[in-house]
C-alpha cells in the first residue's frame, strides 16, 4: 500500500501516517520526493485497511495495489498516461519517432543527423553526450561539449533533446541542457540514479535492462515515480538471450504486457536491438503494429565514419520509407503520428 | 559444397562423383532422395573447385555456397520461395492465415473451429492429432481418429490441412491424410524425423527449436531439403529466455534475418510464443508488420474446455478484429492476404 | 495420482481401475509397460481418495505425489537409487566414471580410447555410432558398424557399454549390443524415443535438453519410467545460455538440486558442457564435489584427428590427473569411485 | 596498446606520448589514476609498434596485449595475482572464506553473525550497509549506521570487513570504513561507479553482472584497473537463465575460464547464486574444487528474522560442516584454508 500526501502536507502529518501504520505493526517507507512525499507500507494490508488513513490530514491518496509497483501500475490508473516532452506528445493517442545519432561527434554532424530525423518524420532529437561504454579504451562521449551541441542543434530546428546520464552527479548538468533525460540498459538498476533523475524536474526515458524481466523494469519506473515524478516513458530495446544473429532480441511482447501491467507509454529502440541497418526498418514497422507509442532510430550521415555503433544507424537512402512507415502505419492502430500534431519550424 | 544429381542419374554417375572428390582427398555424403540424389561433399572446397564436376554425366547443378546450409541458402537462389499447400500459396507475394484447434477434441470442436478459421480468413486448417506434451500424464491426442476427423472437416470446408508427425514410424499415416505436415519445436533436431518428413513427399512446416539459434534452423531444413523436399515453412514461434511474463519470447526480428539467408518462407506463431489470448492480436499484427509470409493462430469454440492451450486460443469475439488485420495489414507490405486467391466453398 | 498394477494383473483388473475412476470424473491414462501396466489418473484428486482403489484386484501401488513427475520424484521413494550397468553401480555411494570416444570411429581408436578411459579408472566405456549433427554434411556415425566395434571392445576390455540411440526404429538394435541405452540432449522431449527406450530392457540414460528445466528433464523420465523402466540415470551436460566463452553453462546447482527431487542417479559430462579440453578435469573435479554420482568423459588417442568434438577429448597426458582425482576426491564426500568395486579385467 | 606512465612521470612526458601517437594516426585515452597515469592507444597497433614509445621519458610500461582488456589480461601477467585485504590473502595458493550478514540489521545481529563465520573457518566479515534492492519499498540497508555497527565488530573481533557501496557519491564515505569495497552485480557497468571505487584507494571486488559475459566482466576490472587499482578480486554469483529451480545459475566454468585469462583472483557466492540454504554446501564445496580462490556465503542467527536473503542464510548448525570443508578440500588442490595463515583473535 502507498500513501501519497498533498503537496501542503506537513511533518506532522507525515509523522502522523508513520505512527498509526508503526500502531498496526507496520514499516512505512518515507520518500520524500519534489512535489510531494510518498509513503510506502510494508506488513499486513488487510490491517491497514482498518486504519482509515485516508481520513488523515495531509493525506492525499491510498493506492491499494496487488502489483509489487504501485504508482506505474494500471490497476488504479485505467487510462493510459501521455508524456509531454517540449510540446511533444508520447502516448495512447500517437506514433512519436526520436530519432538522430547514437553519439554527438560534431556540430556538422548532430545538424546534419537532425535534418536526416525532420526528413523522416522524427519531432524529437536523441543523441549521446555521455555514452557508456564496454571498453574504458573506447569512445566515452563529449560530455557537456556535447551537450552544447545539442542545445545548438535544438536552436536551430527547433527538435526537443532527449539525451543520456549515466552519473547521479552529472543529473543537474545534463537536465539544464535537456528535453528529456534518457536512463541506458546498463544503469536501469543504478538506483541512486534513478532516484536522481526523479527529482531533477525532466521526464525520463527508461531503457529496460538487457537482461531485466517486464517486473523488475517497472519496479525500475517505481523508483523514479517515488520521487514525484511520473512523465516517464519506457523503451524496450532488446534483451539477451542465445541468439547472436542480432545484437539483442527485440521482445516485442513486451509492448503489449506492459500496456496491460502499467499506465506508462512504451516505445521501441529498433536500432539497439538489431544492431543492423537492415533489420531497423521491419523492426520500426513491426513495434508500432505492436501497439508501441513511438520509436527512437539511430540516423547518421557518415556511419562508416560514426564513433559508435555506425553499422545500425539509417543513411539518406532509408528516409523515405521510414517517413512513409510513419504516415501509413499509426492509422491502422487509430492512431496519429505525433509529427502531424506539432508543427517542426 | 553440394552436388545435385538429375532425376535420371545412375548409381554409376553418383559413384563417379564420389570417386572423383576422393581423389582430391575429400569426403562425399550421398543422401538419395525422393526424386534424386543430393552428394555433400567435404573437404578442401577450392582443390573440388578444380576437379570440373558440373561436367561428370548426371549432374545437374553443383551449388557453392559460403553458409553451413546449401540448399536452403538464398546465396545461390535469390528469389524468395512459395511453396502451395493443397493450392494456397505461401511465400513472398501474400500473407497466410494458418488457423485451428491446438488439439482435435471432437469432430464438432474442429469443425467449430475450422468454421471460425474461415470467418477471420483462414485458406488452412491447422489441428494437432498427435501431441508431444510435458508430461505423459496430459492428453497426448487422439492419434489415427483425430486425422479422420480433420479430413472430414477438409471434406465439409475446403481447407486443406497442416497436421503435426512426432515419430519417424508414423509419417507415412500422418502424410496420407494431411496436405502440409508439421514438424514441432521439441523435434527440430530429431533428425530420424527430420530425414521422414523428406521423403514423404508433402510440404513441410518446420518450426524453430525453442532453444534453436537461426542457423541450427536452417541446419535443421537442410536435413529435409537434402531428401529432395525444398516445400519447406520455416515457423518461428518464440524462444525460451529469462522473461516468464509470456510463455516464450517471440523472437520478431527472426522474420527479416531469415529472409536474409534463405529463400525459404517464413510464418510466425503468435499464439504458442505468447500464450495469452490477449496477446495474440498484437503480435499477429507485428508479424505481419515484420514482413512475416503468413501466421498460424489457434482458435477454440470453447476454449475453457479445451484438452491443450486453451488460454491462448482466440474466440468468436476476436475474429471480427483477426479479418480485419488481415484485410488492411498486407496491403501495406505490397502483398494480399492469401484469401484472397483461393476462394474457399 | 498413479496407480501401478501387479505383473500378474488381468486387463478386467485394469478396467476395472479405469471404470472406477471414471465414476468419479476422472481419466485414466493406461500405459503398459514390459513389465507392469502403469495407469495415470487426471482430475479432482481429492476425490480420488474416497475410492479405496488400492484395494482392487491387480493394484500393486498407489502413489500419492504432489509433484507433477511420480514415479521417478523422491517425494515417496526417500532412499535414492543405485542403477547397475553390466554389475557396475551408478548411485549415492560411488563415484563412477565412463569414458571413451565421442565417436566410434576404427577398432583401433575405440580400443585405444578404451584403454585410456582403464588407465583414467573408468568402468563403463562410452561410444557413439549413431551421432546426431547439427549439419546433414558432418559425420553421422558408423551405425550398427559401430556397434560392432564396441562390441568386440567390450569383449577385448571388460568394459560395459554406453552408447546413444537416436531413433525409435534403432531402438532393438542398439539394445542387443549396449549395456546401457543413452538419449542424447536434442532427443530429450523425444517423447517416441522415451518410450520406445523405456520398453527395452536396459538401463538408459537420459541427458539433459539444452533448454530444459529441471522439471522437463524429470518429466521426461517419467516418460520412460512409466513404460515399467525405472533403471534412469539423469546427465547434466550444460544448458545453453547467453555466455559464449564455453560451449554450454555446466549447470553443477542441477546436480543437488535434482537430488532433492529425484530418487535418480544423477551424473555429469564436463566435456561436452565446455567444450575444451582445459576445462574438463575443473569441471570433473567441481563435479564430484557437488555430489555428481559418476562422470561421463570423452577420450581419443589422437584428437587431432577425431571426426567429432576433438577439442574436447583428453589425451594421455591428462589421465594420471584423472585417475588422482577419481582416487582422492569421492572420500571426502563418504563414497568410493566405482572402480574400486568392480575388478575390470 | 596501454602505456603506463612512472609513478613520477610529468604532464609534458603524458603529452609527448600523446602527440607521438597521434602523428601515427591513432588516439590516446588519458586516465591519470591515483598513482600513476595509464594511456590507452586506439588505431593501428602494428604502427604504434614502430614509435618506440617505451623509449620515451616517463613510460614505465608499453603492453601490448591482443585481449580487449589490457591491464587485467594474464596475458603479459602469467602469474596469478594475490590481493590483501586487511593482511588477508585471496590468491592462487589459498582459499578464504568470508562470511556474514547480507545486511546489517543491529549490532547484535551483525556481531552474532561474525561469530557465526569466525567458527566456520572465515576470515573476512562480509555485510552489507548499502543494499541496492528490486523494490523501492523494500530495506535499503542502514546506510552509516550500518558502517557504524560494522566497524565496530570488527574491532571486537578482528576481522576486516567487505561492504557495498552503490553510489559514486558515497565511496569515500564507504572506503572510510571498509578494507574491501564490493560492486554488486547490478552495477557492474555503473561506470562512474567502477572509477570512483577505482580510485579509492581499496581493494575492490566486482561481482558479475547477471547477464555479463566473461569479457564484459574482465572489461568492468579493466575500468577499475585503469584509476591505477589492481587490487580486485572478481565474484562469480551466478548469471540469469531460463532455469527457475534456483535464483540464478552458478556458472561454475567461469572459475577456470576467468584464471585462464586473468590475473586476478576469482571468488564464488553459492548464497545468491543457489538462493537456497539446502544448496550452499554442495555449491561452496564444487567452487573449491572447480579451483576458486575463495568463497563468499551469508550467514544469519536468526535468518527467519533477516530483512534481506533469509532463506538463503547458513544457520548454526551448518557451521560444522562448512568447517570441515574448509579444512578438507582445499589440500586437495596443493592449498590451504586462509585461515590458517591469518590468526584471528
């Protein structure tokens, strides 16, 4: 059970919450994020029940759910959630496509990549100024260099900026530069990260672990909603199992069962999970057939000369279709691309 | 490299064949098939390349290909297949709707169910009368009684039947009732099985091993195809990994991969890699997104009293939605749902 | 439930059961094995324990187990069990080591292999004729030659013989040379195998699929149990998972674990679960030490040369080290390798 | 190629080796550790080789390793590292037991729980203050408090402690009361993490991350390696399969495979890998023989009461026999039990 108290709720009343449920044998769960503190309970439920703490003061809501996750969950929140990032919308309603390079290399570069995503339909611009890498011997990003360029590109097309923090201690620089922050595979349990970027006022794309099952994905989400922030969206972008034919398997399950398991937008990374140019576009069609409220594609205009992860970004050549992909699929699923909806200068 | 005999080759033209490879110290594996005689030849690849083969009497075709698989390679065969069943076509041009029972129950089951294949577009009935289950305490089929029953549905709807063979003994029986026989995924590498559907002289639904990487697939096809069969399906229909949330994991990008490396068609199977009703549409409608050849979908009047799988056949209720995806779906992809071909009575 | 007759039960005896249980809503599977018909109930258990039908004519056993596999669960069978091949005993109070060629290949490398495995402490020799490939172009084994040569091995050595049947049809001859039938982990839901080994009158041991679970794998014994054949020993031999640095992820929990479940013996194979040579004396050793009650290892005198799996063989240098292994380790744990039982002439 | 620069090495000798390798067309990657800077060059190896960089003022080292990880790799390292943690060896030539609580809960608790493992043969106390869980709402552990309490029992008893430590935030809070900093598997790519712990000034271990490869893993050490620390000591705990019988799956092939081509020591958890009381024994015995160098295993007085891992706890009457093995086994392998080198009060 979840208590979540009112934004004017006092110490008191906090305290006040902690000692009836301490009364029925409980653990409450402080958390107290940037709007508003959330309580968490752990013991007997059906005690709790007794304890009418609904009519506490300070107390906004009781979410009495059976899934372990509770503020991601659809079980008290039916209608399906949109998230806005700069005007964008992702959610039930449109297809949105992020799109542009895998890593920041040159200004020339993230405009060219950027105009390559406004060609293709794309009404947001990805891009990694920070990149984890395997190999500590390996491109690491530019780090704020980077995401000045961003800012620029941003400038000058008017492309919202969704872009990675891999660092608790780098949340506040990256959310003055971005749209959106983006939470990588390898970080989806670094959960001081995710704490952080719960509190740092920026809605946040959470990629789901390689190897994380739909649950603890969404316990992921839970640990950003504790601090008062729910404009996250979810990314589905391959795990890993035994076939090496491509880079990951893209589960594209997942998109429908967390659309039944959580109130949250889920898109698809097609180029992560692939991890070849060839596999991208059947894989963008088949996510948004699947119900996916948008897709985030690796695009660069020199891939062979690409710093990480050339191999699967889109060239010139593949625009066309995937902009047609992005007029004639979301009709069939009563759906808009999010592109028709905001006017890109 | 493999060497392709014409059907009127002599046991002295194979026998020429294989005398000639040994002398540039190579092995020939002779494999007689139906309707000729397929020579592997292993060994040092470029000294064969000398020895002028192609021109020994009584070969057809000398096939060099890079990939562990020959005959179902697209290398040397660009064009993508089509293999008919019983007159409908499965292959590049359409989309296949392969629907039925899990289990044939009962004549009135199965013509229920093909009737409710037929109300969403199906041009085949699938229907299991051998059944390889977990436990030698569940419903293993009705065996011999089941086929008749299908060939009376065939009889009474029109729809030519897909029907699983589980034991080498029995592929003459299963092939002398069934239009397509299908190979199930706990026997893609039952070679015995593998080496009798071959020889049977009926196209072949090959289903990937759920533990199966893409080239062990293929692998596995190749066994047939050598038997002189090339009317292979190859099915994906999930795979095992570390996510419980659905029974296997539909392994989607499989569809374009396979496309890549073999001429053969590929369907998906959305209802045995989700296991949940509610899972079903979404996934068909990726399949079809993905560039899938055709699905097969399990469909039950009662599916709470069904004997196998019952949570994921698909009920009246579904088959509006079904009929439509299959009408608007191909059409995206340049291609028209089979049904529209073959008119069915 | 699971109802096991007398040898000496009439077919009213076992109708008699059927009928009884019918009455009460349930279905009766009948499976008559060499030795005793073996009859599975399916329905409301609770009911079936009003019926008193331990004391119907013919009824020899009435086993109540909450596991899904009964006859081979440890649930009403506590003493764990010690399977003879040829005199020599597989179970908890040795440590048995089988050893030989991956493939029988020439008398002379099958009675070479043979020596080496005398020479390591091994009591049991193993050989493959019929050897499943993942290619249609590898070395499929000699077939009955093969059998053959092991044959006359056995005869020159004293060792009893282990050797795979990969087909149901094989099943007769196999067993009229092997002392021990083996189902390989590609034939594990081989379910017309199963039961076809399951009725032949010799012990069989029954690998691990690849990518089964722990309850598969007991399941699948059931299968063979339930044809009156419970002489089973169980072979771990890696599962496959994403790690590539080996050949499958030797899975040494299932080892205890399936001991906790099982009355079965169970064994290990570090070869074919690394791949590498370096790795199996490792792996041996972790082996024993987790309470495997034997090992089975691939020898060659020339591995260089061996037609199958060479990299993993051991060679000569390596059996001094074996040998001290199989002396100094199965004390510690209360038992004694094999070997020291049965004077191998 | 890596150079290691002196211990007195200048910014002008870093910048030399940088232009130098520049002029060759390659790049440098600077990493200034604590003691000493580490170079990593990217480009055309066998051009570097022409430089005669090791000629260059200030280069202690040029090592020019073919594996992705450098510093870590055997390969120009062929004697296996000792790592000493409070005087503690974990290396080739013993095998060290560390125990304790998975968390610290009280001063009682975690006291009880030192005891616990000083009588099974421990030398090292193991609890954790930090503890990254699933669930927000679950225990995270005492934070300080915990140190606190941790620091405190081992000045009663004299054991050195391991601790985790999440947060790159927190490291030098946590290196200010640990001999040994642990990364837990789920941040085993938390990359700010590894070169903070990095360059702290204390040994380190690094779990495996559940879905990391052996590379990966050796990578992670190399990120730590690269501040300038050495001192690591790698843990096995078990990687995420299909299999659910146990909580993961101890991949016991890791051991030998790691020493192959790591210097480093390797350690195993059989408490979170089996996830079982009932399977740590068999699984700590197996590590041992598979030759681990040590092995790491929670213990708890009252588990029933443990806020985190309890049914995986060892219990007072186990700590005999894990004695025992302690004693026994390591002989076995030409080593001997830590303990019997370190007195502990």
């Amino acid at each position: 059970m979840v208590i979540v108290m009112t934004p004017e709720a006092t110490q008191q009343d906090v305290d006040a919450v902690v000692d009836l449920v301490a009364t029925a044998g409980g653990d409450a769960f402080v958390s107290r994020g940037v709007n508003r503190t959330i309580i968490g309970l752990v013991g007997d439920i059906a005690q709790f029940g007794t304890l009418n703490i609904g009519s506490l003061p300070g107390v906004a809501d009781v979410i009495r759910v059976s899934t372990p996750y509770k503020l991601v969950s659809r079980e008290n929140h039916p209608e399906r959630s949109t998230v806005r990032v700069g005007g964008v919308p992702i959610g039930p309603d449109t297809v949105t496509l992020i799109a542009g390079p895998c890593a920041v290399e040159t200004p020339e570069q993230t405009l060219g990549a950027a105009r390559m995503a406004i060609a293709a339909g794309a009404t947001l611009l990805r891009g990694g100024a920070f990149k984890p890498r395997t190999s500590p011997y390996a491109f690491q990003g530019l780090g704020e260099a980077g995401l000045r360029i961003l800012a620029e590109v941003r400038e000058e097309t008017g492309l919202p900026i969704v872009t990675e923090v891999v660092d608790a201690r780098e949340v506040d620089l990256v959310a003055s530069y971005a749209d959106m922050l983006q939470v990588g595979t390898r970080n989806m349990q670094n959960f001081a990260l995710l704490r952080a970027v719960g509190a740092a006022g920026r809605p946040v794309m959470l990629k789901r672990g390689m190897n994380a099952t739909i649950e603890e994905w969404l316990m992921a989400a839970e640990y950003i909603a504790q601090r008062g922030n729910l404009d996250i969206v979810l990314c589905e972008r391959g795990i890993r199992t035994f076939e090496t034919a491509t880079r990951n398997t893209l589960d594209i399950s997942a998109v429908p069962v967390v659309q039944r398991l959580s109130h949250l937008p889920v898109i698809v990374d097609p180029s992560h999970s692939g991890g070849h140019r060839d596999l991208v576009l059947p894989l963008t069609r088949s996510a948004i057939a699947a119900g996916a409220d948008g897709v985030i594609i690796d695009v660069h205009p020199h891939p062979e000369q690409a710093l990480c992860d050339g191999p699967q970004a889109l060239v010139d050549g593949d625009l066309g279709e995937l902009a047609r992909v992005m007029r004639d699929f979301p009709p069939l699923l009563d759906r808009v691309a999010a592109t028709a909806l905001v006017p890109v200068p």
